[in-house]
C-alpha cells in the first residue's frame, strides 16, 4: 500500500506511547526510559495531560483507564469517573432550574483523576506518584509555549472563564487569553500536585503503598479538600468532605466483544465504551472491504449502524451501579441481527432510530436550533512497555464549565453536564451515581495475541465513530497505523448530544473536505444532511494507538496531527 501519512508510524522494538500532547508523550516516554512500565508512563502522561491541555482536562476530573496485564493475560479497568454529591436532590435542576444543570459549583461531581491514578500505579505499576508527577509539576511550575489549539480554545471560552476570578487569573493572564509562543503558566497547579507528592515522601519510610496513599490523602482528605469543600459550600455547591473522603475507583473486568478475528475491549455501560462493541455486532458478517474504502456504501452502511447503537446509549446506557443495562443483550448475535434489519442500503433514517424492544420507550425529539458545533472536551494516552503490557486512557474534563478552585489550581470534576437534568432519564441525576461519560479507551486483540492495539481519541460523542472508523483502516483494511489514523473521517450528529444542552441534529453527517464531492451528493441522495468539515479538523477526534506485533517483536504507534498529539518509541 503506497504511504499517504503525513507523519511516519513510529516503528520500535523496546516500548512507545502515544499521548494527545508531545510534551505528554516525552513524560511518558521518559519514564518507559527509566525503566518504568506502561502504566507508570501511561500515568505520568495522563497527569501532564492535566497541565498541558487543562482547557480540556482536568488533573481533578475523570480518568477512566484500560490496562493489558502481560503476565496474568487479563484485560482490567478503573472507572475513573465520580458520582454525584450524596446531599443532591434529584428533582433539584427540574424543580429550581428549568430543567437544566447551569454553569458553576453544582455540576461538581466527586473527582476522580487523582484516585484513578494513583489505583492503577499502586496496583500495576512500579514507580512513586512524586515520580510520575515530575514532569506535569515542572511543566504547571515553569511553563510551557501556548500553542495553536489550546490558544484557540482559552479564546473561545474568554467570557466563560472571566465569569470566575479563580479561572480568569490563570486562563487570563493580564486580562487576556495568552498568544501563541507565549509561556502558559498554572503555579498553583504545580504547588498542589507537589503537595500530594511532598506528602507521599514524608510516608514512604512505611512503604511504597503508604506513600501512595498518603498522596492519596492528600487530595481527598488533607488541605486540598478542605479547600474544596469549603469553596464548594460557598458558591452553593453540594460536594462534601464526606464525599471526597469515601471515593475509590472501581476496579474490575473489561466489556469485550469478538469481531472476526479480533477481540474488542472497553469499560462498562457507565461510558460510552460499549458503543463501539455494539457497532461491531451490526456489522458482524459484513464484508465492510467489498464497499470499497470510504465510498458512499461504506459511509452510509457504517453511519447507520452507528445510529441504531447510539439509539440504545440514549435509550438504556446508565451508571450499572444504579441502574440496570441490557448489555449482554445489546451486544449479542442475536439482537444484532434484529437490529441489522433497519440498515436499508438505499436511505439512511432522517432521525434518530427508536431503539430496541427491550423495555424502553420511543422518543420524539425536537431538533436543535441553528448549528453550533459541540465542544469536545478530552485527550488520550496509550503506552506499550518491553514486558507486554499495555495502557489506554481517556482523561478530561474542561476549564469552562465550573471554576477553579482558589488556592489549588483544580476545578473538582464537572461532570455532572453529561447528567440529564430529569432523573427519570436513564442517564438522569442522582446521589451518589455517576453520569454516563462519553470517554472511553480501547483495546483490541488480534488471534489470541497475535497483534494488540491499545487505542482511543478525545471528541466528545465522536469518539467511539472516529475509533470504529481507525480500527477497520488498521484490520479490514490492511493499513499502517499512522495512515489509518489520517484517513478522512466522518461523524453523525442524528441522536442528542451528551453534553448539556443535548443538541439534536436530524440526520446530520459531517465529511472532512477530503471526501470527493461524488461521495458527498451520493450520500446526500440517501437522505443524508451532509455538512462539510476542512480537512484533519480535530472535532473528528484525536486518535492515538499502537499495535504491538509479539511475532516480529515491534510496536508501531501513531498520533493524530488532527490535534497536538505524538507518539514516540525506542
């Protein structure tokens, strides 16, 4: 196949990491150097992505993981996402907001980055918190360059962060959005995670698990907390010390689903994870080759197939520790091909589809006024090691929905917007649940171990449509994974949106520019509202991956040029 990337796959022998950030990617990198594993770079990447892109993730928001144990040969995640305040009342956003979840404090649900974190290094990794944070606390203490997208985005969201003095005072500095090329610094941020690190040290003559947690602690019960909780109660908030001091990341197996040859891992139905495996079981016995690569058939056959699954997210996705979810069912042979039946080859579904017969109720949905483009939050890190482990993460959490906190450099996590306002919702708020996230990382086992791909992207509900979309380019379509991943995308818009306010477009499917026009009229033709993107716009995602060959013994990682992503190897 003739290279059409504009950047080479990263082609090593020892280990890699692919990280929505280069500077990310260089701390992870750095520690797979040192002798660290997969989930002590994965972590240390993770973290820094808290610094590097904190417009779009949080060091105190969600971080849920994916991790391959080499030596056990089982697939693990941490769910890294936090619950709602124990003292919310349900009927609270109906009752006293209009039925919506406004900006600020009351969006706080428990964070749960830190926790996640320092889980996966207690468990599965080798290296201290204080030395995974290195490179994350240098970069909030002494800066880093401003650059393209991130400077975008700090101007976009001016008149949000303006909104609180906490936020204004980092994101703008001398009463602007900092410049591209101008040193970005988060001095508080650094202070903190310091902290957490300064901690672990003082506790570490008791052994490496109490350092950790006394890092640990010092998040969720020691100064950061109180900080928390009292700026919290000031400005109205539910959260409580309570809350902070009792959350732990559930840990536990992956969902999975075969494909082919290939096995498809991801978390549970308390994300959007699932979608992936459910778009896989309707595309089950389908050639997807014989369409031929992104013409009109294939984009149309995969785009309603990725209807009728984001129709059951709507309809049965909730937190599983609250809620019940028909997942074996959604993603079976058997419901597949009842569901299957709703692909007409000649028209795509002007709406939404209903979804399953499985209890719950059609919807009628008002479509959305005007056309805003969503504001995906998020970024991605995925790391290989010389052992055989792999680690796949999707962090997040924005700047612009809730405030800093004064003194500490963290927005406690403000994720409570991916909550519906009625709790009658399947994803609808209630104490002590989570809401029903849209990150979501990935794996992929080829024939028993003979190929492995950890992969994911940023993109809010896109994610799961670029991830599909990278999988088959890497495994139905033959193509080096640098290639796969600067292929021309497309997402739909036909279902309502996870984040507040739950746009709604009809049909709506976005191309990149690299679509020939052919393919956009034949679409069109189908029922399709075709809506053009410029080429590698990074609302199509940000995929990172790499697939490890134990065979050959090589890794080859790639990175989206789509956003500020790299990978590196050795």
């Amino acid at each position: 196949m003739t290279v059409t990337a504009h950047r080479p796959t990263i082609a090593v022998t020892q280990h890699a990491i692919a990280a929505g950030h280069y500077l990310a990617a260089t701390a992870g990198f750095d520690i797979l150097q040192a002798g660290g594993n997969a989930v002590d770079a994965g972590v240390a990447a993770g973290i820094a992505l808290g610094v590097l892109q904190s417009d779009l993730v949080n060091c105190a928001g969600v971080a849920p993981i994916l991790i391959y144990l080499a030596e056990r040969q089982e697939v693990v995640t941490i769910a890294g996402l936090g619950t709602w305040p124990k003292a919310l009342d349900p009927e609270l956003f109906m009752r006293e907001h209009g039925g919506k979840i406004p900006l600020g404090v009351l969006r706080t649900v428990v964070p749960a980055a830190p926790d996640a974190w320092i889980t996966a290094l207690r468990r599965y990794g080798s290296m201290s918190f204080g030395d995974v944070a290195k490179a994350a606390i240098r970069l909030a203490r002494d800066g880093f360059p401003m650059y393209p997208l991130m400077a975008e985005s700090l101007k976009r969201h001016a008149e949000r962060h303006a909104m609180w003095p906490s936020s204004a005072a980092v994101y703008l500095p001398n009463g602007r959005a900092p410049e591209v090329g101008e040193v970005f610094y988060q001095q508080e941020l650094g202070a903190s995670l310091q902290y957490m690190a300064d901690q672990e040290k003082a506790a570490s003559s008791r052994g490496r698990d109490a350092g950790l947690e006394a890092a640990r602690d010092a998040f969720y019960r020691g100064d950061i907390a109180r900080k928390f909780v009292a700026f919290n109660k000031a400005e109205g908030g539910l959260l409580s010390a309570e809350d902070l001091a009792n959350y732990h990341s559930p840990v536990g197996p992956a969902e999975r689903r075969r494909f082919g040859d290939l096995e498809v891992f991801t978390c549970g139905a308390w994300c959007q994870g699932p979608v992936l495996l459910q778009t896989l079981a309707l595309l089950e016995g389908t050639d997807v080759t014989k369409f031929g690569h992104n013409s009109a058939d294939y984009v149309h056959h995969l785009t309603e197939a990725l209807k009728l699954a984001f129709a059951d997210r709507e309809a049965y996705y909730t937190d599983p520790a609250i809620g019940s979810v028909p997942l074996p069912t959604l993603i079976s042979e058997e419901y597949a091909a009842e569901r299957r039946k709703l692909i007409d080859p000649t028209k795509a579904w002007p709406e939404m589809p209903p979804p399953g017969a499985l209890g719950a109720q059609g919807q009628v949905l008002a479509p959305s006024a005007g056309n805003p483009f969503p504001e995906p939050d998020t970024s991605y890190v995925c790391a290989a090691d010389r052992w055989g482990n792999l680690f796949s993460a999707t962090p997040s959490d924005g700047s612009y929905g809730s405030p800093i906190v004064p003194g500490t450099g963290f927005i406690p996590s403000n994720r409570g917007s991916q909550s519906r306002p009625d709790p009658k919702h399947p994803a609808g708020v209630a104490p002590g649940k989570r809401p029903r996230l849209t990150p979501n990382p990935a794996l992929a086992i080829r024939g028993r171990g003979a190929q492995f791909l950890p992969f994911g992207t940023p993109g809010g509900d896109v994610q799961t449509q670029a991830m599909l979309q990278v999988l088959l380019n890497i495994f139905a379509h033959g193509m080096p994974v640098q290639d796969a991943i600067e292929q021309p995308r497309f997402a739909s818009y036909s279902y309502p949106s996870s984040f507040a306010p739950y746009d709604y477009y009809p049909g709506r499917l976005n191309l990149e520019a690299r679509f020939p026009e052919a393919v956009a009229s034949e679409l069109s033709a189908r029922g399709h509202k075709i809506e053009r993107w410029r080429d590698f716009e990074w609302l199509a995602g940000a995929v990172c991956a790499i697939l490890v060959d134990p065979k050959k013994g090589t890794l080859e990682a790639g990175a989206d040029p789509r956003r500020a992503a790299y990978a590196l190897g050795w």
